[in-house]
C-alpha cells in the first residue's frame, strides 16, 4: 500500500521525531552556540560487529545520559548481525537502501527494503538485524543514551 495519505504519515512521522529530538538537544545545552557537521566533518571508524560497517558519533555521546546522533554507513552485501539497543532508536535512510529485520535469526526472507528517506523506529530491546543489498547505505541514528548494541546471537546464518 503506497498511496499519497501513507507517504504523507510516514513524512510527517519523521518530521515529528526530528522535531522532537532537536528539541531536546536544544533543552539539553541552553546557551551553547548551534553546531552543524558537514559531511566531510564525519569521522567513520569500522564497526566491530561485521565488515563493511563504519559509524560515527556525530553529535552528543551514546555513553553519557542525553541526546545523541550516530551514522552507520554499510557497503554492498554488508550484513549487520541480530543485536538490540536499550533506548528507542529512530533510524533514517539517507542514502542507498537498508533492508531490516526483526528477530532473534538473520533471515533475508523477514527483511523489508527502505529507500533513502524512509524512517525506522526501533522500540527499546527489540530484536533486528540489517543488509545491505547493493551499493553503500548510510543510515542516521538518534536516541537518547546511554545506549549500546548487544548481540542476539553469535553470527548471521549464510543464506
């Protein structure tokens, strides 16, 4: 179902969840001077949970309690294995496709493709797992810490 009304929810979903988040980076830090980051100013380190991956804290610190942003860019065929995060995750796609699903078992088949643009939310403990098909996918993440990624299980199973 790909109607104008269902595209218009799930914009406004994500300018709500924007909303909200700079809201509370602006309540968080009264009186500091506005920061923006360029995208040359990100700095990716590989990810431990598989090849391929890289992230980046682009603003606050997923260590501390408040507000933070991440980016997890994946190249092709990069798998990211089931793990959870115990704070709510709002992911945007920024560029490529990210396939997710939610369970215990990587499993392509339970996968769901998002284009750039597309909005996840992720609820507090919940189970899922990520691909990358084809190309390079860079996906921004924003929460409010501390947080952290905890494996479901060991290794995604080839498939």
């Amino acid at each position: 179902m790909n109607s104008p009304t269902l595209r218009f929810a799930a914009f406004a979903a994500l300018a709500v969840s924007v909303s909200v988040a700079f809201a509370s980076l602006a309540d968080s830090a009264p009186g500091e001077e506005p920061v923006a980051v360029l995208p040359d100013d990100v700095q990716w380190k590989p990810d431990a949970r598989g090849p391929g991956m890289y992230t980046a804290v682009v603003s606050g610190n997923p260590k501390q309690a408040g507000p933070y942003v991440l980016r997890v860019k994946m190249t092709e065929d990069a798998r990211l294995p089931p793990h959870r995060h115990p704070d709510v995750r709002y992911v945007t796609v920024l560029t490529g496709e990210f396939y997710v699903g939610f369970g215990e078992t990587f499993d392509l088949g339970a996968m769901k493709r998002y284009p750039a643009g597309s909005l996840i939310v992720i609820p507090a403990n919940a189970p899922h797992f990520g691909w990358v098909k084809s190309g390079e996918s860079i996906q921004q993440d924003i929460g409010w810490g501390p947080t952290g990624s905890s494996p479901v299980s060991p290794a995604p199973k080839g498939q």
